[in-house]
C-alpha cells in the first residue's frame, strides 16, 4: 500500500492474556473497533506495544496477525527498536516480507550514540529496505536528538519519508518546514500537544489516547486541519487530563488500563513493567470516568467533512 502520511495513526497496545501470551483474538477485535472508528493507519509494535518485551518470533508473529487483520484497508506501520543495525535489518526485512506498509525507525536506544553513529544506524537500515521509513525522535526518553543539521544528512536517504516529532518543543515543526520545505511529513508524537503541532502544519499525529477515544481523536484533529479552532479547542481540552497520561514513565500502563475501563481492551503488561495501583490506578480510573461523564457530543460536529 502507498502510505498516505497523514491523520490520525493510534500506536496500538498489545494485548496479552493473563498468562501474558498474546491474545490475538483481542488484537483484532481492537483493530476492527478502531478502524470502524474512522483512524487513518496504525503504528504497530511502538513503545504503547511494548516492544522491547517481546520476543523476536512473537514481533514477527504479531505483525502477520495484524496485516491479516487489516487486510489493506489502512496503513500498518511497524516500529523498530533493535538495539544494532544488523538486528533492526533483519526485522525490517521480515517485516518487509509480512507486508507491513512501513518502517518508524529509533536509534539504538540501549547504547546513546554519538551524532555519527545514530546517522549510520538510521542509513544503514534504511538501505537495507525500500520499505518508507519514518524518524522517531524522542529525546525526552532515549537521549537523542535527531537534529536539524543530522536531519539534513538523513534527507539524502529517498525512502526516510517522515519525522515522529516528539521533542515536545512545537518550535521544531516550523524549523524542520522552514530548512526542508515538504521534504518530510511530520506527525505530532506528544498527545498533550496535538492541536497545537497540527495548527503549526503537522500533517498526522502518532497518539495513545486515541486507542480509549478514537472518535474524538479523529474529530479533533479533522476539525484543527479545516481551521475550526474554537470546535477543536473544545474537545482538546475535555481531552487534555486524558492526553496527559501519555507523558509520563508509566504511559503504557495507563493507556491500557484506560482502554480496559471503557471496553476495548486489557490492562495486561509485560515485566518489567507492571500494572498500576494504589494512587496511580485510583488517578487513572478518575480521569478516565470524567471523560465518559463529560463526554462531548460529536454530532454538533457532523459538519466536519474533509478528509485528514
């Protein structure tokens, strides 16, 4: 499929049994719920999927199930987090066999590497494949800003087509347009800063909560891409506690719980990670039935008809 790079792309969880095998029946149950939903494609096997927990077989096992399920009707891209290039080149290529529609590619997080050494991660990876690939540049969480003059080094590779930009710092939007003009699709990976990265011309938003609110998510950003700011800024912020939850170490746990608590999915993790409790469960189960409480009513938006 050619990968249309913008709108909404939920980084899907993985959804495991209490046993934590991977409940695939739930997974596809998720998926179909989602696109019904109206979401543009999905990042399969991000940080929200819990990939560093997942063995190799189960990540190759976990992206045939998802294509099955998908069957073409949106883009599925797979994140990439080998801690080699030779590692990440393999799953590349096998994700390239499974059919996958593209690559989000991270450095090798485990090790922080010079400017240099995260440029030829991210070169010889992308040599390897002709699947797009898409830069995720989080240095809030792995140390390492992909910047604007390494950016301008990774331009020359034609399949690195797009930036996760999760600096959290809007500014970098206009300076990535300003240097590289079209060159890249940027999409938003901080929930609590969509609406502003979309107004800034961020053409997709990688998101978390959008797996517990896909609707509104959808809404939301339809309504800031046609200029309706004050529509937008509505939803944003009855939003905005829930967007918050995406920000924080245990951003995984809270989504999942939070998809639990509205029926679409199970609080279930990996070691190392843990499910919530005490004050953080209770925080979470609190924002959480706000938002059903409070809910806005999308039909006054119905006149939202352009595509994202």
């Amino acid at each position: 499929m050619q990968v249309n790079w913008q709108g909404v792309f939920p980084a899907i969880s993985t959804q495991f049994n209490q046993d934590g095998s991977i409940n695939y029946a739930a997974n596809a149950r998720m998926l179909n719920q989602l696109i019904a939903d109206g979401i543009d494609g999905i990042i399969a096997l991000g940080t929200v999927g819990e990939n560093a927990s997942l063995s190799a077989s189960e990540k190759r096992e976990f992206l045939q199930q998802t294509v099955k399920t998908v069957a073409g009707r949106i883009p599925v891209i797979a994140g990439c987090t080998e801690n080699s290039a030779p590692v990440a080149i393999d799953y590349v290529k096998a994700a390239e066999q499974i059919g996958v529609d593209g690559i989000m590619l991270l450095p090798a997080v485990v090790y922080r590497g010079t400017d240099r050494e995260v440029l030829t991660h991210y070169q010889t990876v992308a040599r390897a494949t002709r699947l797009p690939i898409m830069i995720y540049n989080n240095p809030v969480s792995y140390g390492i800003d992909i910047n604007l003059d390494m950016t301008a080094i990774l331009a020359e590779e034609p399949n690195i087509v797009a930036i996760k930009e999760s600096t959290t710092d809007t500014r970098r939007i206009t300076e990535l347009q300003s240097r590289f003009g079209q060159r890249f699709q940027i999409f938003c990976g901080v929930d609590d800063i969509a609406l502003e990265s979309v107004l800034l011309g961020a053409t997709g938003w990688i998101s978390g909560l959008t797996n517990v609110f896909p609707r509104e998510s959808v809404t939301l950003f339809k309504l800031a891409r046609e200029g309706r700011i004050a529509e937008a800024r509505e939803i944003y912020r009855w939003f905005m506690p829930l967007l918050r939850l995406d920000t924080i170490p245990t951003l995984v746990q809270c989504i999942k719980l939070a998809e639990q608590l509205v029926g679409r999915g199970s609080e279930n993790v990996r070691l190392p990670r843990l499910a919530l409790s005490g004050k953080e469960r209770a925080y979470v189960e609190q924002v959480v039935a706000l938002a059903l409480e409070t809910r806005p009513d999308l039909t006054k938006f119905a006149a939202t008809t352009t595509n994202a």
